[in-house]
C-alpha cells in the first residue's frame, strides 16, 4: 500500500514538473514576444513623438545601436524636411516674385560697389543668430578630371552631385553673408563605406537678391575657406575584414584611424587661380569647361523634382561657382603618422577617380532656389544635424547624389579597391620610410 502511495506520489510529482516546465516555457515565449513586440513599438512609435532635439541628443548617446539610428535616422529627416517645408515658399508670401523683408544695401556700402577684400572673414559656425534669409542649394555639382591635369581634354572629366538640400547660403536683410552649410557626398568601396564633406571654416561676402532676380551674373560675391574631411563609416569597421586588417596597421603605427568626421583625414585646398587660401566664389557658371545639360537646373524638371523629392523646388534662379586647387593633407608632425596619412589618401582617390590628388582642380557649381526666410530653430538644426554629421548612417549622407558622369552622360563605375591595390601601397608606404 505505502509502495504504491509512494509511486502515485512519485507520477504525480513528474507530472507536476513536467506542467511547471511547460508553463515556464509559455510564459517565456510569451515574454519574448512581449519584449520583441515592445522594442518594435519604443523604435517606431516612441521616437515618433520626441522632438528632433531629443532625437539628436539621442543620436549622440554612446549607447544607441545602429540598428536603432536606421529607425531614428528616416524620423529624424522627416522632422527636417517638416521644419525645411514649413518655413520655405508654403510659409513665404511672395509679392510680384519678391520675398518681402529684403533692405539690401551692404554691396553698396563696400568699396567700388561691392569689394570683399577688406572685409573680415567670419567663422562658420557662428553668427548664426544674424541670419534672416537664405538660398538653398538643392543641386552642388562638382567636377574634377580623373588625371588631375586641370588643361587636359574634358573628356576625363567628371561630374557629380553631391547630396541633396543639404548645402545653403546664409545672409541677412542686406545681403551680409554669415554662413555656407557645406555639401557631403559618400562612395561604397571593398574596404567600407567613405564619407567626404567638402568643409567651409570661414566665409565673407554679400548676395543681391535683387539682381539674382532681374537675372543677372553679378547677384553675388564672396571668399570661402575650405578643407575636405574624410572618414571611413564606423558601423561598417566590425563587418569588413579588410577594413580591420589596415585599422590594425594603424594602430600599430599610433595613427588615430579616421572613423569619425571628428578625426577625419583632413586634406587643404586653395584658390585655383591666385593660389590664396580663400576661394573665389563668383555668379555664374564656371569658365574652365562647359557644363552638360545634366549639371543644369534653370528650367523646371519634374522628373528630378521627384527624384530630389522636392516637389517644386526646380528651376534654380541663379547659379555661382568656384575652383580649388587640391593641397596636401594636414600633418600630424611625425612621419609614421603623415606616411599612413598619405596610403589612406591614395587608396581613397581610387575610389573617388582622383578627386583629392594633389594639384587636382576641382569645381563647384553651385545652383541656387528662390530666397527664402529663415526659422532660426529649424536653421539651427539643420546646421547642428550636418555639421555633426551623422555619416555612419550613409542612407541620409548619401541621400540625392548622383553617380559620377562623363559629360556625355555615361555613368563611371566606382573605383575598385582590390587587395593588390592595398598590397601596392603598402609597398609604397614602407618602401617610403626607408627613405
């Protein structure tokens, strides 16, 4: 009798073990599916309600993942393009053409109606809070020959687009020039993915909205000063096997890698034609070659208008443009360093069709919208979103570039880094410190 009471007990107790795990593993199923289900709706919904402030600051935090800035990225450019929208041509009303609020006069008061030379020239990133007006540029078209000979025939030459609205020209009620928001543009190489901003540090000089409005070439005048960052996407670092091996060719060299536009590659340039360290920016188009139809923006174009997603936002209204010289890249004091400095730079100017070679020449036309007034809060955003730069996140850097042309239209393959490539230049790269 005890034995099978004590059997009983015993399939009971199994039984009983055998209910607990099962509910166990339910209520485990049902919490990953709870938890997944969350983490789906704090990407998606939650980050729908915060404002574009609390999704920098978020952007910025060490802990946010990729995975999570692709969610926040398309938010975070919508929120952008609202704010762009609400204070562009539905918000501005226009008289006759005229944006209202236009005084005009500061080319008038420099001498021989309109010299910059004595002006100061102002930081970049300050003076934001003077700015009332602006002209976006919705088309940067650069262009550079692929053998850095500036006189060579045009048919080595490129053309390219870099991204879309992201560029604009800041001023104020008198046409006093504060601010240039400057163009990025990215390339998908086999040893990740490159960003290259083309950075404006100081600027001076004036714009004429009334002249850029009767259609003549003299509506603007100014100096930039201007330098290239490069970096290589960090999301794409744990991922590219090839990528580590020269990060750990770096490192064993003390070299920072360049992963970040915070410790980018940093290349200088000068005036292609008085060799100054401010560039000339000048109305109309470039004088050196004849630009193709494709690189123009006068006359309205639907089809690019959906492709910039910018319903409206073509024909351009005015056109200037400016040449620099490519110069070396910024030292680091110590020849290891400028060594390693040089091989990223020439492994990088395969992909880009010898955009950065030394001596290089390379033009900017710069197509412009109609004036437009300015949110200070939304400028400011817009400035903070590109000069911070979220390039590891190449889907909003890259977003609106064309792939580079010929002048006949033909699109350029991507320069291809190969291992031989590598193996050459780190060939080149020791063979130089023995030097």
């Amino acid at each position: 009798m005890n034995i099978n009471r004590l059997n009983i007990k015993k399939l009971y107790n199994m039984k009983t073990l055998k209910i607990s795990i099962f509910i166990l593993i339910i209520l485990c199923i049902v919490w990953l599916i709870y938890s997944f289900k969350n983490k789906e709706e704090f990407n998606v919904k939650d980050i729908n309600k915060l404002t574009i402030d609390e999704l920098l600051a978020d952007s910025k935090s060490p802990d946010l993942k990729y995975s999570d800035l692709k969610i926040i990225n398309p938010r975070i450019m919508n929120l952008l393009k609202k704010e762009s929208t609400r204070v562009g041509n539905k918000k501005d009303k226009y008289v006759n053409g005229v944006l209202p609020g236009w005084i005009g006069g500061f080319k008038e008061s420099l001498p021989g109606n309109g010299n910059i030379s004595n002006l100061d020239m102002l930081h970049n990133t300050t003076n934001h809070n003077k700015i009332t007006r602006q002209l976006k540029i919705l088309w940067p078209e650069f262009s550079w020959n692929t053998t850095g000979d500036w006189n060579n025939s045009n048919d080595n030459r490129v053309y390219q687009r870099f991204a879309k609205d992201m560029s604009r020209i800041g001023y104020d009620d008198t046409g006093k020039i504060y601010n240039v928001i400057c163009p990025q543009f990215g390339s998908y190489t086999p040893i990740g993915t490159i960003v290259n901003e083309v950075q404006v540090t100081e600027v001076r000089g004036w714009i004429d909205e009334k002249a850029l409005r009767n259609g003549k070439e003299d509506w603007m005048n100014g100096e930039i000063k201007v330098q290239a960052r490069i970096w290589f996407e960090q999301s794409e670092v744990k991922h590219n096997k090839l990528l580590r091996k020269i990060m750990d060719l770096a490192h064993d060299m003390g070299f920072p890698f360049p992963t970040s536009k915070d410790n980018a590659l940093i290349v200088k340039t000068k005036d292609a034609y008085t060799g100054n360290e401010f560039a000339k920016v000048k109305s109309g188009y470039a004088k050196k070659f004849s630009p193709p139809e494709f690189t123009k923006h006068e006359s309205s174009d639907p089809e690019l208008d959906k492709e910039m997603d910018c319903p409206g936002c073509t024909p351009a209204v005015g056109v200037c443009h400016l040449h620099v010289i490519i110069d070396d890249a910024i030292s680091f004091g110590d020849s290891d360093k400028d060594i390693m400095n040089q091989f990223l730079l020439n492994l990088i100017n395969i992909s880009v069709h010898n955009m950065f070679l030394k001596g290089n020449v390379v033009s900017w036309n710069i197509n412009v919208s109609s004036p437009e007034s300015v949110d200070f809060k939304e400028w400011k955003h817009h400035n903070e979103f590109w000069q911070r730069s979220l390039g590891d996140i190449h889907s909003v850097s890259h977003s609106g570039q064309t792939f580079p042309k010929y002048k006949n239209g033909d699109i350029i393959p991507e320069g291809n880094i190969t291992i031989e490539d590598v193996l050459f230049q780190i060939a080149k790269m020791e063979a130089s410190k023995l030097i």
